[in-house]
C-alpha cells in the first residue's frame, strides 16, 4: 500500500488491478475513457463522453475519481439521474472496486450515497407528531384506508430503520403517506435547533457523505446544490454526471414552480393554526378565485396574460405577504422547537405560494408582475390578444399554441420562463406551472463554473456531434471536449435496423391497421421475444388489444403490473412480448434471446402540445436558430437512441431493430436521427428482416 500520494499508481494500472479483481476483461473503450477522465480532471476542463453498453463505463470514471479524491483528500460526487443506477453504483460496482484497490491506495476508498432531505425520515416531525397537512375532506374512504396502511408499514419501518432512506422501504410507499414523516430542506429546523437533530438521519448521511472519497447523488440534488447559497454536497471539485442526457429534464424539474388550489390550501391550513383567522381567510378566499377560474381554463401554454388571471394571481400574491408579515418574525420561536417547527412549515408553505405567484407574472413581463389590481395586466396588441380576450369573457386564463406574429416572435426571445395549465386528474386538481425555456445559463453559471463536470451517457452524440447537447448544458466551445469510446459490439454483424418504408405515415388517429398486420408479422417471425416501443399509452394498449386476439403469445402491457415485475416477466419467458411506452424506452436492460425484436412504432417527437418543448421551439425559432432541429429532432434523436440501444445488451446478443414509421428514412431530418443510432445494417425489406428473425429464432 503506497504510504502517501505521491506514490499512487498511474489509472491504467488501477483499472487493470479493478478489472482483474472483477473478473472483467480490458476493454479498448474503457481505458480510453479512463485515460480522458484523468487527463480532464488534470487540465480541469470539461468533457463528454459517449460510452456505448458494454464499455464498463462506471469502473472507466469511477477509477480516476477514486485516484483523484486520495491525491487530493476531496469527495469527488457521482451524480446519476435513476434510483437503479444509483443502486448498482453503490451496492455492487463501489464495494467490489473499494476490495480490488485496497491495497493499491494510502487507504480503502469510501464511498456514500447522499439524496436530498425529504428521502429521509424526519425524527422530529415523527416524534413531535407534526399535525396532518392533507386535506381529509378529499380522500375517498379507499384511499384513506390504502394511505394508512402504508403509514403503519412506515411507522414500524421506523422502530428498525439504520439510514431513515425512504427507497428501504418494500413495496414503496406513495408520496401523501411519506410526507407525513419527512420534511423538504426548507422546512426542516436544522440540526442546531431541532431535538433530535443529533440522531437526525438526514444529518448523519451527510456525515458519511463528508468523508467518503465518493458522494453518490442524483441529479437534482445537483442542481440543488450548484444553485442554493448554501452547501448540500460535501466540498468537491470533480462531478461526474453518469446519465448525463437526462441532466437537463431533471434539473428543468427542479427550478419548476407549480400552483394550484392545493398548494394554496396547505398554505392556508398551516398558517391558520397561527395567524388571526380573517388574514388566513382572504388567502383561503384567493385560493378558491384560483381554482374557479382554472376550473374552465383550457390546459396547455398561456401566451398571453389574460386579466383575469392577472388580477386572481396578484390577489394570491398579495394574500400570501399578509400570512407573512401576520407571521411575524421568522426566528421568533427559536427556544420553542415544536412551535418553530409549525412556524417553519407554514413560512415555507406561503413563500412557495408568493414566490410562484410573482414569479407567474414576472414571466409575462414588468407591467404583469407588478399587476396589483389587474389593470395595468398586458396589453401587447398582437394577434394573440384576440384569443386572450375571448378567454378573459370566459373566465379562462390559457390557450394552445400561438399562431406567432411579429410581436409575439419578438416577446419570444426576450421571455425567460413559460406558463402553462395542466388539467386536473382524479385527486389532483388543475394545476399552472412555471418553468425556465433554458436551464443552459443556470448550468454553466453555476454547475460548470467552479468545479470539473465529467459527463457520461451511452447517448450524447445526436447527429453524430455533441453539439445539441452540449447547447442545451450552456457550454461554449472551447470549455469542453467531446469524446466518442465507441461500443464494443459488432453493431453491423449482430444488429439490423428495419425501417418499414411501405407503410403510410402515421396519422392522429391510433395506430393504424397496417401497423398492426406489421407488428403481427414481425412478432410471428421472432417467435414473441419482442419489446414494443410506443411513444403512446393509448397506442401500446391498442396494439395489445388486437395482438392478444391475433396471436398466440404471452403479450404484457405496461399497466398491468410494475414495471419491474413486468420486466422480470419478460426476460424469463422467451415467448413473452412486452409492449409499453416512455419508462421502457430507457428502463429495459434484458440481455439473451428473450428480446431479439425492438419495435419502435413511431418517431418520438414530442408533442405538438408540449407547453415547454413547443415555447423552446418558438424561442430557438424567434432567436434565428432552426427550432424544430434544435428542440423535435434532438427530443427524438435521443428517444431513439435509447429504445435502439435496448436490443444488444451484451457480446451475444443479436436482433432487429423495427421502426414503423417510415419518415426515419424519407424526411429532410431521417440523417440527424438515423445518424444517432448505433450502426446496425439497415434494411428497408420486410421479406429480408422476417428471415432473420426465424433464422435467428431457429439458432436460438
Ligand atoms: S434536523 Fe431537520 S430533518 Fe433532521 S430531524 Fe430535525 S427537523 Fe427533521
């Protein structure tokens, strides 16, 4: 064992020793990788790495970041965007790679995992009995009973648990029954002013967090970290970003405000335990404003402000304040925990209220967001106030999408952030959102400006370049390079990609007959062993309907069980096909002859109604960018990306890519997609594509 730093051995030597103690054989692609991570934590630049399945990417960064953390004596963090791979980081890659280095570095790595506060049990909320913020008055007596029956399996948990982590407990629990045990950053009291903040769970996971070598964390406690004044991550300078193409989703969720008769409702039942009752009534008041007018609203991006809306979220704004100020000083119960507690929850509540209501109006610019009474609401005069008139009459805030105009082209690259109605579903009532059109400037100011970003995914290259990605990060050139490590699978020899040219386009309505007979066809030919691909729910479960009738395979859709379950199911079973829809595009890792045959129904553009894929068009579009490339394309390069790459999961495998929709080889745009997939041979020959899959059926 080297006795100080400078003896450390050089990373090549540290992932042969890695891959021997595991079993693994060297791979070309992994010491690539592993050299690029070093050389970019050396010179503190910036890169991208594409990594094909197969590569051993994990061990490719995980070796020099555990070399850099014992030559610098910082955490270097580990951010990955799925509880799955946080899992195999942490339960099977790091301990296997901490025995197989042991010997090679001044000490044992260690290693921690860190998520954000509310996965943890809250031992003060549990033992202060915290008083219940649900509003009982909705729940359906089914669901009450459903709810309390997790709550006890949570309570008894409890009594056992060593780290407080909520992803302990089996099957999981809904977010209603664990809120009612774990508190948001905001609210928590902090250890210094909380009873049980010596044995506080939260607090003693970052504990561990603070001297392990690497902090296994998701992306949005990332993004939180990067962003809040205040540090959540233990002191680093090297992040690794490990499914990196799902970064910009995951932190655009986190900067998200949302408000709704609910939010405003919990704002109104913790603060009127506190404050004088009329104070909390007029917020109450405001809040039932809010849910009439959002009640006849049509969901989908409000372009325009309409007045009434105006009027009804300054009303909520300004409601909110006065619960504040009735509040009185935010520190003034600091030698009462329990009350400061109640004071803490309701303070959060009623800032996230104002906060979003004003930050409602900023997005629609200053005359909006200083609106008090509504009169001084917007008034652009572009064709789009017709529409917003009309919706006023109504008493409707929304509309679909704009019809453009000059003006409204030129609001568009001067607005920051988007407004949008979602439509009320069961319990959950209609909701407006808010998010930024790019989360770019917020990345680069504050993820990559002080610290080396490592980014890693099997998909970054879209069109075989960077470019859109590293667009969307806020990265310039100059601050990053990109590197491609290829695959170690012979794409060309074990893979075909079918593209069915003879079929028509698809349409609006379903999925059409022909695709159907298509999918018949190719699954009769497979022999089952199929993962359908849908880029609709309502199409997965058509298909399923008329395949079950028409063929004698086992046929499973999502829905009919978990996921996983599903999966399991699926990968026992070669005869079994499994049909579903966004989770299975990217969640599916089923090696062996259970799945020879990916069908892909149609190009996964994403909605024409996405309220925010369509304002980061227009934007794109209003700046003199191509809209539809920067936004569409690379939304669908990267979807097709990733259901592609389910079919060859390891050395042995082979298959058949089938993608029905024949504009992936007609349309202007079919090079950027078909240049993003792995390099399968491509056929356009349905006679061709069924003898392979019987051949390969008949081999298997
Ligand atoms: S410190 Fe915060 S999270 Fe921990 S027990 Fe206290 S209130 Fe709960």
């Amino acid at each position: 064992m080297p006795k100080d730093r400078a003896d450390l051995p050089p990373v090549e030597e540290l992932l042969t020793a890695a891959v021997t103690a595991l079993g693994g054989v060297e791979r070309p692609g992994q010491v690539k990788m592993a050299q690029a991570v070093r050389d970019a934590i050396e010179s503190e630049e910036h890169l991208a790495v594409q990594a094909g399945t197969g590569t051993g990417k994990s061990l490719a960064y995980l070796v020099p970041a555990i070399r850099h953390a014992a030559e610098s004596g910082d955490a270097v963090v580990v951010s990955t965007a799925t509880i799955a791979l946080q899992r195999q980081l942490v339960d099977r890659d790091l301990p296997r790679l901490a025995d197989a280095l042991e010997g090679l570095l001044p000490h044992r790595p260690e290693f921690a995992i860190l998520k954000g506060r509310r996965n943890y049990l809250c031992r003060h909320k549990m033992a202060a009995g915290m008083p219940e913020d649900e509003d009982d008055q909705l729940f359906d007596p089914r669901e009450v009973s459903a709810t309390g029956r997790m709550v006890q399996r949570i309570q008894e948990w409890a009594n056992d648990t060593e780290t407080g982590d909520r992803d302990e407990i089996v099957p999981g629990v809904s977010d209603q029954a664990w809120r009612q045990f774990s508190v948001t950053a905001r609210e928590c009291l902090g250890a210094q002013r909380c009873p049980s903040g010596a044995d506080c769970f939260a607090e003693l996971a970052r504990e561990r967090a603070g001297a392990a070598d690497v902090v296994v964390t998701n992306h949005a406690l990332l993004a939180i970290d990067a962003m809040e004044d205040f540090a959540v991550l233990p002191e680093h300078d090297v992040v690794v970003v490990d499914e990196a193409h799902e970064l910009v989703d995951r932190v655009t969720s986190v900067v998200t405000g949302e408000l709704s008769e609910s939010t405003v409702s919990l704002a109104v039942r913790r603060a009127g335990r506190l404050i004088e009752q009329g104070v909390a009534d007029r917020l109450q008041e405001a809040g039932e404003d809010l849910r009439a007018l959002l009640a006849v609203a049509p969901p989908g991006r409000v372009d325009t402000l309409p007045q009434s809306l105006g009027m009804t979220l300054a009303l909520v704004r300004d409601a909110a304040f006065a619960c504040i100020t009735a509040l009185g000083p935010r520190n003034k119960d600091k030698d009462d925990p329990e009350n400061a507690g109640l004071r803490k929850a309701a303070f959060t509540a009623l800032d996230e209220v104002h906060d979003t209501a004003q930050r409602m109006l900023d997005a629609f610019g200053p005359a909006a967001g200083h609106a008090g009474s509504g009169d001084d609401a917007e008034d652009t005069g572009d064709p789009e106030d017709s529409r917003e008139s009309a919706a006023s009459r109504g008493g409707a805030p929304g509309g679909g999408p704009a019809g453009g105009g000059a003006d409204a082209r030129s609001e568009e690259v001067h607005r920051a952030e988007v407004v949008w109605l979602e439509e009320g579903r069961g319990r959950v009532p209609p909701t407006l959102r808010v998010a930024p059109l790019s989360v770019g400037g917020m990345l680069r100011d504050k993820l990559f400006g002080d610290r080396t970003v490592v980014l890693t995914s099997a998909t970054l290259a879209l069109g075989g370049s960077f470019d859109s990605l590293s667009r969307q990060w806020g990265l310039r050139t100059g601050e990053w390079t990109g590197l491609d490590v290829g695959s170690p699978f012979d794409h060309p020899r074990r893979g075909i990609l079918y593209v069915a040219t003879h079929l028509p386009q698809p349409g609006r309505d379903g999925l059409p007959e022909a695709y159907v007979d298509e999918i018949a066809e190719l699954i009769e030919a497979a022999g089952g062993r199929t993962l359908g691909l849908f880029s609709s729910m309502r199409a997965a479960k058509a298909a399923t309907e008329a395949l079950r009738e028409r063929l004698d395979v086992p046929l499973l859709c999502q829905g009919d069980d978990s996921t996983s379950q599903l999966v399991k199911q699926f990968a026992g079973d070669p005869a079994t096909c499994l049909f579903g829809t966004l989770s299975l595009w990217q969640g599916v890792d089923v090696p062996g002859p259970s799945l020879t045959l990916v069908i892909i129904d149609r190009i996964p553009f994403p909605r024409p109604d996405d309220p925010l894929a369509s304002a980061r068009q227009r934007h794109v579009a209003a700046t003199g960018g191509n809209g539809f490339m920067a936004v569409a394309a690379t939304h669908a390069a990267l979807l097709l990306a990733q259901g592609a790459g389910r079919l060859l999961r390891s050395m042995d495998d082979r298959g058949v890519v089938a993608v029905l929709d024949p504009r992936l080889a007609t349309a202007r745009y079919s090079g950027f997609l078909l240049n993003s997939l792995p390099p399968f041979w491509r056929t356009t020959d349905p006679a061709k594509v069924r003898d392979a899959l019987r051949r390969l059926t008949a081999g298997s």
